[in-house]
C-alpha cells in the first residue's frame, strides 16, 4: 500500500465556461512580443549566489541582459 493520496477532479465540458474574448485580440500584432536577439533565450540557468550580489545584480538596468553578456563575454575570453 502507497502513501501517495491520489484525487481526482471529474471536469463537466460542457458547463465550463471560457474566459477568454470572444473573437480574440483583434489587435494581436499590435501587442506582440517581439525581439532583436539573432537565437532566441528558450533555455534556462540556475545558479546559486549571495543574497548581497543578487541585490546588485538587480540594481542594473535590464540585469537578465547584463548577466547574459557577463556570460558570453567570459566564455570568449577562454
């Protein structure tokens, strides 16, 4: 016998309704993300730090770029 504790929800279909709007976004390319990146950023980096140094970090402006450009300007460097 499992410890697990398994529930299950029985969705009715039919009486769930959409929150979304009907028609969608007529405007959609207007509001679209866009991006002047050659590769796009899909994969993902965990790192560890000081509490003290991540406060810095994200003192920069735009401090994802800022530490993408650390990266990649130390890989060159070896």
């Amino acid at each position: 016998m499992s410890n697990c504790l398994w529930t299950c929800y029985i969705v009715d279909v039919e009486s769930h309704t959409d929150m979304s709007r009907p028609g969608g976004n007529p405007d959609f390319s207007k509001y679209q993300f866009s991006t002047e990146r050659v590769e796009s950023c899909t994969a993902k980096l965990s790192v560890r730090i000081q509490p003290s140094l991540l406060a810095k970090l994200q003192e920069q402006e735009n401090w994802q770029d800022f530490v993408r450009e650390a990266i990649a300007s130390k890989l060159s460097q070896t």
